[in-house]
C-alpha cells in the first residue's frame, strides 16, 4: 500500500489517557472504575470524559455528546491517547462529525475494538495515521491482554520490530501457506462490510486483514464474506487473518456449512498466505495490532511486525 500512515506518539508511562464511550453505554459505574485501574495499571493517567457514564437506549448518551467527548479529546494537546471503555453499536452515526484534521495535525493513540472498527477504518481513511485494534478499557485485562497492549502502544516505529507484540506468543492454523508484506487492517467483519461504499472504507489493497466477530451465526459470517468475496476484496489483500469468531448461536442447522469451512472458501480467493485461530476479538487473550502499520505474514515467523 502506497499511503504513508503516520504512527502516533508512544504512550509513555504518565501518559494522559481520556477514557470514553462513542458507542454502547456501559453497564454501571464498576465498570469505569475498572477502566480507571487498567490505565493506572499500565503507568498512565486516566482523564474521564464528561459523557462516560450517559445512556440514551443502545447509545452511551446521544450522538451530539459523545462526539463532543472524542473531539475534545481530540484537540485537548494534555491528551495523549484515547481509550474506548466499550464497544457495542453508535460509532458509524458520528464519524461525519470527527475532527480528523486535528487528528492528523497531531496524531494520539486511539485504543478499542468492536464497533470502534469504524473509528479505526475512518482515522486511517481521513486521517492516515496507525491505530490500535485493542481491548475495551472496561475489560479484565489478562496478563497476555495486557502485556501485547502495554507493548504496542508503548513501541515507536523505530523499536516496533524489536518490540513485537505477536512473535512466538499464539500458535496461528494455516490455511493457505505463503509469505506476505502489507499493512495490517481490518477488525469486525460487520462493521468493515458496512462502511464499504462510504469515505470510511477499509484501504484493501496490499493489505494483510485481520477479521472478527462476535453473536452472529454461521449464515451472517457466509453472507459477509461472500460479499468480500463479490466485490473482489479478498482478491486484492497481500493476506488474509482470522481471528476469533465467537456466541455465533444454535448452528444444528448448518449442516456442512461450519467455520473452517467458510474460512476456507474465502482463503481460495486470496492471493497470499490465509490463517485463522489469531487471538483477536471477543476473547480473554487478545492481541493488540498497530492497524495501519507493516506486518509480515510467513509460516516462519507467523504475524510480525516489519520495516518500514
């Protein structure tokens, strides 16, 4: 890929770090505490911002404050990263409001997964700079959870290679061998395939994509990836990355029809290398992946951080 993402500053211990929800609401105050805990935990500051704790159905408050809340934070300079407290659904509804310009003029960590998938495909789309597909600040870390955060968020793009957070940590099942070079992106499936066809898209080209989900059933994940299949993504990425794909339901419908093979008919449309089984998504062990930085896909080193 030919654009030239930026990588924001390391988060550094004493890092000022806002915690905020442009998404889903969270459950109760124990989960901000929470929050709170993970960040003083990895050596930052916690910074909450005014809306965390809103709720308007589905929505942590509506669409108005928790825009206010990203961009503040976006243009507060005492603001060094930005750590989503959830996912769950509401980011696609404010992305035409963000303020990408102060973004790019001064880029900061931006940290979550799920339905901040839409947050991380806009900021590399209007802001070209590198972002972090990590767990949700509310989360119970788990040492593997927080050691892969700590250390990709805390590498510059000098100390990436030498401080790669995937090396020899998490077995990957190959379904297609080869070796392939390109920038990391992706995150949910649900929320990639919504945005194609906006100024959000995903940059797919010469891409290495990384792909998760979480309460869909086998025929959803089909007729996703067909639809990437269809309009000729999977044909145009360096490699393709599967990671955890979890409560998909009751499946004593589908027949032949199960992951592997779904995962495998995809593999047969891409051109390089395909594994499934990355610790990635809704689970315990998570890694967390610099999207929009160079990766190295190759049976020999698995997913590793490349030169630039």
């Amino acid at each position: 890929m030919s654009v030239p993402y930026t990588s924001p500053p390391a988060l550094a211990p004493g890092a000022r770090v806002a915690l905020l929800a442009p998404a889903g609401p969270l459950s109760d105050n124990d989960d901000l505490e929470r929050a709170k805990k993970n960040v003083r935990a990895l050596g930052w500051e916690p910074h909450v911002s005014e809306h965390a704790l809103s709720r308007d159905g589905y929505l942590a408050g509506g669409d108005a404050s928790r825009l206010a809340d990203l961009n503040a934070a976006i243009r507060d300079p005492r603001i060094d990263g930005i750590w989503c407290l959830r996912g769950g659904y509401g980011t696609m509804r404010i992305l035409d409001g963000v303020d990408y310009e102060s973004l790019r003029r001064a880029p900061k960590a931006i940290i979550g997964f799920s339905d901040i998938t839409a947050l991380h495909l806009a900021v590399r789309a209007r802001s070209d700079i590198v972002s972090f597909h990590g767990p949700a600040a509310r989360a119970e870390l788990t040492p593997f959870s927080r050691q892969s955060l700590l250390r990709a968020t805390s590498a510059t793009s000098a100390t990436a290679v030498a401080r790669d957070p995937f090396t020899g940590d998490a077995p990957l099942t190959w379904l297609r061998e080869g070796q392939a070079t390109g920038r990391l992106e992706g995150g949910n499936l649900a929320l990639l395939c919504a945005l194609f066809g906006t100024p959000y898209a995903a940059r797919v080209d010469g891409a290495i994509l990384v792909l998760e989900d979480v309460n869909e059933p086998l025929y959803r994940i089909d007729r996703m990836l067909r639809q990437l299949i269809l309009s000729g993504v999977l044909s145009r990425l360096a490699g393709l990355c599967f990671g955890a794909f979890t409560a998909r339901g009751d499946e004593n419908d589908a027949g032949a029809h199960t992951l592997d093979v779904l995962f495998n008919e995809a593999a047969a449309h891409v051109p390089g290398p395909v594994v499934s089984d990355a610790p990635v998504g809704h689970i315990p062990d998570q890694w967390t992946l610099p999207l929009g930085a160079r990766a190295e896909l190759s049976p020999a080193r698995g997913l590793v951080l490349a030169v630039r």
